[in-house]
C-alpha cells in the first residue's frame, strides 16, 4: 500500500466493509515505517481504520487506542523491558473502540512485570493484556489473549456498553509477586461496569508457577483466586455460552462490589478447581441452561450477601471428581452462610446434580444453609440429585 517514490499512502480508501462507516479511510500499519511500535502509533494518530493485514507486530510499550479507534487483523508480541505494570493494549478515557481479530502474545517469561521495587499487592491487580478503562461504546471481536506474565487477559473497568464476542484467554503462566496463596488472575474480569456483554467466551489454563516449580503447592491446586471470569460490581451483565475449564475458579462473582442484574445462559464449565460458578455479592440475576462438571468444592454455590438469583435448568456433574479437596462437602448446588449472611430470595427450578461415577464423590446433591428461609424466600422444585455419598438434599425438605 505505498504510492511510487515510496510515499506514505494515507490515501482515503472508500469502504463500508468490516462494521466500517461509509466513507472512511483505512490505513495499514506496515506503511509508516520498520519501527513496529511507532509505526502503531503514526497509524492509529490518523484517526483512519487501521488494518495489520494478519501480519505479526513487536511492542515494546502500550498500544494506545484513542477515541473512535477502529483496530483489525493483527497480532502484537509483548516484549516490554521488565517492569511494574504492564498493560500491552489500552483504551482508557476514550468512546467508540473496535478491535477485531487480533492476537495478543504477552510472551514466555512468568515473571513479566515483576520488576525490584512493584508493590506486590498491586502488580497482579494493575498489569493486563487488554485494559479498557472509562471507556464507553467499545465492541471486540474474535481477541485472543494468552502468553506469560502477571495481570488479567482482559480487563474491563468503569466502562459501559461493552461488547465482547469470541473473546479467547489461554494458556497464561504467573510468577507469585506475593505468596502464592494470594496470586491473583483473571481470564475476562468486568470491574464497576455496565452494560457488559461476553458472547461465547472461551477462558482456558490459567496456571501460576507455583504449581509448577519448586515442587507446588502441597495440594496440587490452583489459588482460588485463579478466575475464569469475574465480576465485581458490574451491572446489567450477560454472559453468553461460555467454556471455562482448567482455572482455579470458573465463574466468580464476588469482590467488594455487587454484581446486579446479570444473566448467564449456556456456560459449560468443566474441569474447575474449586467452584464451577461463586457468587457473594451479587443481586437479581439468572443463571440458566449450564452444566458445571467436574468442579473440586462446588458446581453452583451461592454464599453470603447474595438475593434475587434463580437457576433454572442447570446441571452439576461430578462433583469432586478432581480429589483436590478430599476433607471438603462436595455440592452440586449450595446456599451457604458467609459475611455473616445468607442468600435470600433464591429460586432453583428444574436443575440437577447427578454423580454418575462408579465411587460418587459428590457429598450433597442440593445443600442449603438457610432453611431459616424455607420458604418464604427460597424457592425448590422440579429438581433432581443421582449418586450422592450422603444425600440428595440437605437443608431444603428435611422436617424442621
């Protein structure tokens, strides 16, 4: 794309292709020079379309996206110089981003951006792949987050209108900046946003070093904290037929903020650590049509400051199959006291909890620490528990 002489082409191109405005210009990166991060920035300064033309980029800073960016068809290799926080792509302050097909590869080193001097409390929390920060209006398609290093895959936070279609995480490796039993690492996590929506994520083997050096954790597992996705504060959240598996907990809403309003409907959730789907704060959501399988503590557990949230048609299978948690109850659906509070105002309709395995290990088919609730705010019916080491249900239909 360069005129004779070896001029730069910043030439209008007219096109209403790709979700593209009529009309306006499109730029190719490759176009405004060798040096791969400044030739990003001279493209993306035109305000133009910019294409990477499937080829593969080396940054060495952040990629900033500015206002009304439109980002396609590239991949960017994170090669930062070690330091506290590192956030490869960036929109922050800004309206109107679209990113599609792109790749991100943060890289083979664990300990990227651990730098002498991080605060070991904030690195992991600071540091991501994708940061979009007090962004409205902002639409990613087919992104996919993996490589090495501290920080979340994306990070949404403060936003609202947010669309995420295809997103992909995987296979993301961490050094501790802490102990590990308080690393922190998040495939997809919307903090304080609204009007967030995931349309079939894919978040898969989230894995700190811990494990893997020094002989790991005693117990072979992932930290808690290890999330799939999470939410802390997001309202009017839908999470559309996601696959999490291989993380330390697959669908976790907790933190110090509220999630309200959510749905998630389809999720497949599969070989999770601990819990398959957590919530401790959270208020008038739905989860439905999923199947949590495999997951170490619990498939569906909702514990503490949680109201207003039905399952309908879910299904946990095999719960504690993984034997990380053998002194542990294993629940498919669990209600339980935390933050000295109990759920309230709790529907479960038309679910399952079925241990199909030769030695059940599922504890308890359908658990409830609130029967102080029964039934004025909890409702149970249609419901169904196969193979159990103790019972099908406990807490729901026992005399009182």
């Amino acid at each position: 794309m360069k005129l004779c002489g070896g001029a730069l082409l910043a030439t209008l191109l007219m096109t209403a292709n790709a979700g593209e405005a009529a009309g306006r210009c499109r730029v190719a990166i490759q176009d405004f020079g060798a040096d791969d991060d400044a030739a990003i920035a001279r493209a993306l300064a035109t305000g133009c379309a910019v294409t990477g033309e499937d080829r593969a980029y080396r940054i060495t800073r952040p990629v900033i996206l500015p206002g009304d960016a439109t980002l396609a068809d590239a991949t960017f290799r994170q090669a930062f110089p070690s330091g506290a926080i590192i956030r490869a792509i960036v929109a922050e302050n800004v309206a109107n981003i679209a990113m599609t097909n792109i790749r991100l590869d943060r890289g083979r080193d664990p300990s990227q951006g651990l730098a002498p001097g991080a605060d070991p409390s904030r690195t992991h929390l600071d540091s991501a792949g994708i940061l979009l920060s007090h962004v409205e209006n902002a639409t990613l398609t087919d992104i996919e987050v993996f490589g090495d290093g501290v920080g979340t895959g994306i990070k949404i936070v403060e936003a609202a209108h947010v669309r995420l279609i295809r997103p992909h995480v995987h296979d993301m490796r961490w050094a501790s900046a802490v102990q590990p039993e308080n690393e922190i690492m998040v495939g997809i996590w919307a903090l304080a946003s609204r009007d967030v929506t995931l349309d079939s994520p894919r978040v898969h083997d989230l894995t700190p070093t811990a494990i893997e050096a020094h002989g790991g954790r005693a117990d072979g597992r992932r930290n808690n904290m290890t999330d799939g996705i999470n939410s802390s504060g997001a309202q009017d959240l839908t999470i559309l037929n996601a696959e999490i598996s291989n993380v330390g907990e697959g669908l976790d809403f907790s933190g110090k903020h509220t999630t309200r309003n959510f749905t998630i409907d389809g999720a497949a959730l599969r070989d999770i650590d601990s819990f398959c789907f957590k919530s401790t704060h959270a208020e008038g959501g739905v989860v439905r049509r999923s199947r949590a399988e495999r997951c170490g503590l619990g498939g569906f557990v909702l514990a503490g400051r949680v109201r207003n949230v039905a399952f309908i048609d879910d299904e946990a299978r095999d719960i504690g199959a993984n034997g990380l948690w053998p002194a542990n109850k294993h629940t498919g659906f669990s209600l339980e006291y935390a933050y000295e509070s109990l759920p309230t105002e709790i529907s479960i309709s038309g679910c399952r909890s079925i241990d199909a395995q030769q030695t059940p290990t599922t504890t308890v088919g359908f658990f409830n620490e609130a029967r102080a609730e029964l039934p004025q705010t909890i409702r149970f019916d249609g419901n169904v528990a196969q193979g159990f080491v103790r019972a099908a249900t406990r807490g729901f239909d026992e005399p009182r």
